[in-house]
C-alpha cells in the first residue's frame, strides 16, 4: 500500500505499517542516545571531583616536601612547631582522599542505578540492547588516584617510602 507523505505525494516504498515504526524506531533511539549522554555526564562530574582532589592531593604533598626540604637544608622552622607543616599537608592530602573516596563511591552507586534502568528499558523493548556502556577510564583513573594518594598519606605519616 502506497502512503501519502505530508505534502500529500504518494511514497510508494513506505508502507503503513512502517510508518507506525519510524517514529518508535527514532524515539527508542533518542532515548537511548539519552542514556549515553546521562553517562557521559556522569563521567564529567567525577572528572570534576578527580581534579579538585588532585589540586588537594597535590598541594597537601607539596607543602608537606617543601617545609621538609627547608627543615632539613637550613633550619628555618625552628619557630613554628615540627609537625606543622607535616600535619598540614596530610590534613589537604586526606581531604583530597575523602573527597575522591565519596566520589567514586557516588559515581559508582548511580551507574549501578542507571544501567538497572537502562537493562528495565531494554527489556522492555523501548530502547535497543546492542548499545553497551563501556568501562569508564574515568573511573579507573580516580581509582588509581586514590591509591596515589593512599600511598602518599602513609608516606608522610611513616616518613617512608616512594615519595619521601
């Protein structure tokens, strides 16, 4: 059967009820594109907490070796207390950790949350299964981060190891 576009000319390689599909067709694919973005963003926001924590991490560790270097070279800190400057870096450095810490885990606990919709709407036939999410390198970057920063946490307070 030939159906009549909007202009009203005839089509003839379209029947009616791929003209019911079309749309279902491209809203499921909408919707799953939707999906993709809402991940993407998801990744976004723990590259945001990625680069806070790095500046925290970072900055505490500098500190930490710089007031260590001037201790050690020329005994310029003999009047604020030792630790100060110690207790100061791992205080930046372990907020840096505890904010990564809370954002993987927020990270995580909503893309459990958004493949438990997505694996509803495929089942449900409103959106195509093909499409898959892959590994987040963003997620394994702010893993490796935290080890980083776990590492250097207990460098500083054992003065030992890599970084010391």
């Amino acid at each position: 059967m030939n159906v009549r576009t909007r202009k009203g000319e005839i089509n003839p390689g379209v029947n009616d009820r791929q003209v019911d599909s079309i749309p279902a067709k491209l809203s499921s694919r909408r919707t799953a594109l939707a999906f993709q973005r809402t991940r993407m963003s998801a990744d976004r926001t723990l590259m945001a907490v990625i680069r806070t924590s790095l500046s925290l991490i970072g900055f505490g560790f500098t500190i930490y070796q710089f007031f260590r270097y001037l201790r050690e070279t020329a005994g310029a800190l003999q009047l604020l207390r030792i630790e100060a400057p110690r207790n100061f870096g791992m205080a930046l450095v372990m907020l840096g950790v505890i904010m990564l810490t809370l954002g993987i885990w927020r990270h995580v606990a909503f893309m459990l949350e958004l493949r438990a919709d997505r694996k509803t709407f495929v089942g449900q036939g409103l959106i195509p299964g093909e499409d898959k999410f892959p590994v987040s390198i963003t997620l394994i970057t702010a893993t490796l981060l935290l080890a980083l920063g776990l590492i250097a946490i207990v460098g500083m307070a054992m003065r030992t190891g890599p970084f010391h």
